[in-house]
C-alpha cells in the first residue's frame, strides 16, 4: 500500500474514535437532560427535586462539583440546599459575598476562568472543605416576575473552562430549574398554610371540647346540692378530657390544712375516700400547701412523690398533673390526675395543654365548692329562720288545745258522772295528740321533711270535732257557732288543715264582742275540701289587708302575735291550695280555703 494512502486513512481513523467520544458524551449529557426533566415533572418535594437536579447537572456540564443556593427573604441571604460532592451542610452567603453573592445581587451571570485570580472570589469556603476551585460559572434563578429565587453554580470544568455554550446550558436548566423552585414554593406554601388550619382545626376542637365540658359543669354546679355527688361527676370528666387511669379532688380542712378526698375516679375510689393527708404530703399535698401547679411526668424522680403514701395507696402513678383549687385568694384544695394514654402522635405523659385544660377545670372546681357551701349555708340559715317562726308559731298555736285542755279539766271536776268524765278524758288525750303532732311536725321540718301526712278523713268528722273545739272559745264569750258540713270523705294532711281551721276561728273569736256570730262551713268538692270560716265582725283594715299573710302582722287583738295567718298562709300553699279573704269594714271578715286532693305515689 503507498505510503501516501496510509497517511490518509490515519486521520480518519482518529476522526471515527473522536465522533465516537463525541456521541457517548453526548449520549450523557441527553441522559442528564433527561433525567432533569423527568425530576422536574415527576419528583415531589423540593429537596428530592434538587438533589437530582444538581447531581445530573454535573454529568451535564462535566463539572466536579454543582452547588444550589436559594434566597433567604428573611435574612438577605443565599444559602446551600444541595452541595454534591460533600457532606451535607449548610453555606450561608450575603448578597455581594463571594462570586454566588455577586450573581445574586446583580442578577448576572458570571463566567470566571481562574476563581482565586478573581476579587469576587472568596477563598474561606475551600479553606474550610479542603477543596480547590478552578473556574466557576454560576447564573441567577429568577422567578416568573423576575423576583430572586437563587443561584446555580457549577465549578471545575473537568476539561479546560466554562464557554459560551456552557453558559447558554446552564442558563436553560436555571429557568427550568426556577419555575421547579418556584412551583415547589408555592406548594410548599400550601401545604404550611393546610398545616395551619390543620393545626387551628384541632386547636378549636379542643377550644369546643373544653367549652363544653365548662358548660356541663356549670350546669351540674347550678343543679347539683350534692357536692360530693357533683365532685365524682366532675372528675370523672376530667379524667376523659385529659385520658387519664384515675383522678381525685381534695379539699382542705379550714381548721387543720388535712386534705379530705372529696370526688375520685378510678380503682380504690371508696378506700381513698377514707383517707385523708397531711399539708404536704405528696405531689398533690405540696400543691394544695404551695398554691402552685406541678407536672410530674417522671415522679420516681421527683422528690415530692411520696413513695410511702403511693404504697398505702396501693396505686402506682407513672405521671401526675395537680393544681391548686383557688377561691376568694385562698387555696381550699387540689385537684389531681393520673397516668395518662398516650396521644394519637404517641407521645407521652402531660404537657402544658393539658396543665392550662386542668386549670380551667381547677377554677371551676373551686367556684362549685364556694358555691355549693355558700348554698348550704344559706338554705341552713333559711331552714333556722323558719324553725324559729315555727316555733312562735307552734307555741302560738298551742294554746288553742291548752285552752280545750282547760274546758275539758275544768269540767271533768264538776262532772259526777264516770262516763261524761270517761268521755272528756278522751276529748283531753285527743287535744295532746294534736300538741304532740304539731312539735312532730316541727321536728319533722327541722330535719329538712316537709312532705304532707295524706290522711282519708270524712268531711262530717271535721265539722263535729271543729264544732267542739271551736265551741269552747265561742261559748264562754256569748258568741253564736254555727258549723255547716257537706260531702263524703277527702284525702289531706288533717293536722295541717285543723290547724287552718282552727287559726281562722281563733281569730275570729278574738275581734268578735258578745253577741257575735261565728260560721264554719265544710264541704267536699271533687275531691278536694272547701272550707268557709266567717264572722261578723268590724273588718280587716285596708292597710293590713295588703300584708294580710306575712309574720307579725295583726290587728284588732290586744294580745295577738301576728303569726295566726301566716301559718295558715304556710299550710295552705303546703297542700298546694288557695285561699281568698272578704272584708267589709263593721260588717265582717270572710275566709275561704280549697285544700285540693293529695296525689299519692303507686311504688
């Protein structure tokens, strides 16, 4: 073969071997264009967007090393997201520092063959990783207004430096690489924005959970009478609200400071109610004494946990939350929960949310307790007042059969014959039941029983016996009795409505002079008794009439108490019944009462 043709196919030999590196790096860099394309559009979240970004842009640009920088708003900086080739960590950068920080200012590209024969360049990086830069190419990431998003830098060109057609490369990826950025924001936005509603969401149905809960308790507080009942129900609430095993609330001894356990939840509940505890004694006897909240969520190294006191009790507590029952600036107790479950997120133990939920309840704890001791309070002082006009009243109303008494006994001396006195003995044993079963009655009051006595009694048996009894204050005085009765049998409290009766009589009899007249009239009436008591007498005043019921009031009567009618007033509205007065001024006073038919119970 010449030697002429020989040297000829050399150069196209090396041609072919060129072409075919050419096609294999370009074959790469397809590949990396590629594989940034597809994390573009298939990739979600920014990191994992990034991350594959920077790595294909090295192969794509045959750089040693890519290094993305996004735009801190906040700070005025730019800072490393992704530096490939090295551990992960974070380069913070202002605008102006460094060649990235020039960029970024001036929102230019920078093409700069040899770094350190740079003024931009900053040295301190490659100082600090042990790495040397050559050349940099680095272009701005701009967003859709034109807004700074970052920078993408590329260093050390494997291959001589960075061109004009590098540059036209990178600027393509930047803008692609910007709207990822950009999109990626804006997702991101969304997603701390839904987080935040997420967040508002469970926060107002906790806001609504303890609303309620404050609700139900006000209304059990307003109805309740019972405290330790309303105390149980409370903490057996609260023990739901905070998911805890088991819960109490103490209150404290004005005299000693002991803390009695006056509402628990959970096992143990009836031995704990015997127990009591010393000021101090324990996590929740430090908080009663202190006036502080406490969270233990690790009580074993706590050194207020008493050991001891949780052995008597019998309970172990992994975690404890108490507060201090605070009213009118004084602690008056503590109230405690136990071993809670743990959160939909897992974790453990009590936390602030639930010490400012506790604490809610704690104020509203106290607040019942002030409240149902005031209430008591005043319906014992209420109760004492009442028994005290009671007494007035009963020692009133006793000379009514004293009076008989006397009749009786007076005439029982005089009677020669045994069976008229046999018979005036009995009528004296009838007129001491009645005493006795007014003192019953107050007694009965006393101990806070004021039910009627529902007795069947024959309308005729009230006038015969009214007859008697009122007869022996009429006829001494020259008065004219006239008793009137109608009807079968009625169902009422027959001691209350004697003493209706004979209140109304006697105090007829007391403003009628000699030759007065005095009407008794009964009658049944579907049930329910009618009575009439009238007299002829000078009338009610128009200024008493007004206030006609209320204690101490009274005329016409030298020696009157005033408590007649307030008494009959008191025993009519017992039986749920009516009475109406008529007054005429000198021609007389007329009462009329309706005791309805008490409706017994079938049990």
């Amino acid at each position: 073969m010449p030697a002429s043709r020989a040297n000829k196919r050399a150069p196209a030999k090396g041609g072919k071997a060129s072409d075919g590196v050419k096609a294999k790096q370009l074959a790469e860099q397809l590949k990396a264009v590629r594989a940034i394309g597809s994390a573009l559009a298939t990739s979600v979240g920014l990191d994992a967007v990034l991350a594959e970004i920077v790595v294909n842009v090295s192969k794509l640009m045959h750089a040693e090393r890519t290094t993305l920088f996004l735009y801190d708003r906040g700070s005025n900086e730019i800072w490393s997201k992704i530096a490939e080739g090295e551990e992960r960590r974070e380069i913070r950068l202002k605008l102006g520092f460094g060649i990235a920080g020039w960029v970024a200012e001036n929102r230019k590209a920078l093409n700069v063959s040899d770094a350190y024969a740079d003024p931009r360049f900053n040295p301190s990086v490659d100082a600090e990783t042990g790495f040397r830069t050559r050349s940099v190419l680095a272009v701005p990431l701009l967003a859709r207004d034109g807004s700074l998003l970052g920078v993408l830098q590329v260093l050390n060109r494997r291959r001589g430096t960075f061109g004009a057609d590098d540059q036209g490369l990178l600027d393509a990826i930047a803008i692609q690489t910007a709207y990822a950025v950009e999109n990626a924001n804006l997702a991101q936005q969304v997603l701390d924005q839904n987080r935040e509603l997420e967040a508002a969401r469970q926060r107002a149905e906790r806001r609504r959970a303890e609303l309620d809960l404050l609700y139900q308790l006000e209304q059990e507080t307003t109805a309740s009478n019972n405290l330790d009942d309303l105390l149980d129900s409370i903490i057996v609430r609260t023990c739901e609200r905070l998911r805890s095993e088991a819960g109490s609330v103490l209150l404290s001894d004005r005299d000693t400071g002991r803390l009695f356990f006056r509402g628990v939840s959970g096992a143990r509940k009836d031995e704990l109610k015997k127990m009591t505890l010393e000021p101090g004694e324990g996590v929740v006897g430090w908080v009663a004494k202190t006036g502080e909240p406490l969270v233990v969520n690790r009580p074993e190294d706590d050194p207020r946990h008493d050991r001891a006191l949780a052995q008597k009790i019998a309970f172990p507590a992994a975690a404890l939350l108490a507060v201090p029952l605070i009213w009118d600036q004084k602690v008056i107790g503590a109230m405690e929960v136990l071993n809670p479950k743990p959160r939909a997120s897992g974790a453990l133990g009590y936390d602030l949310e639930d010490l400012k939920v506790l604490t809610l309840i704690g104020g509203q704890v106290a607040r019942a307790v002030a409240l149902t001791i005031e209430r008591q309070a005043k319906l014992d002082t209420e109760r004492l007042a009442i028994i005290g006009r009671m007494l007035a009243g009963v020692a009133h109303d006793l000379r009514n059969p004293m009076t008989a008494i006397s009749g009786y006994a007076q005439l029982m001396a005089m009677e020669p014959d045994a069976k008229v006195r046999a018979e005036r003995c009995e009528r004296v044993l009838a007129q001491i039941d009645e005493m006795t079963a007014m003192i019953t009655d107050l007694l009965a009051f006393a101990r806070g029983e004021t039910q009627l006595n529902p007795t069947v009694v024959s309308v005729s048996q009230l006038a015969d016996e009214a007859r008697e009894a009122i007869g022996a204050h009429c006829n001494p005085r020259g008065i004219a009795l006239d008793v009137d009765a109608k009807g079968g049998t009625v169902l009422i409290d027959v001691g209350r409505a004697k003493r209706i009766l004979y209140n109304l009589a006697k105090n007829a009899v007391d403003v009628l002079a000699k030759g007065g007249h005095l009407s008794v009239r009964l009658a049944e009436d579907q049930g329910a008794l009618s009575m009439q008591v009238s007299d002829t007498g000078p009338g009610i005043p128009a200024e008493v009439r007004a206030r006609l019921f209320q204690p101490f009031v009274s005329s016409g009567k030298i020696h009157g108490t005033g408590l007649g009618l307030s008494i009959v007033k008191r025993f009519v509205d017992d039986h749920g019944g009516q009475i109406d007065v008529e007054s005429d001024a000198g021609v007389g006073t007329s009462f009329k009462v309706r005791l309805p038919k008490i409706e017994t119970r079938v049990s």
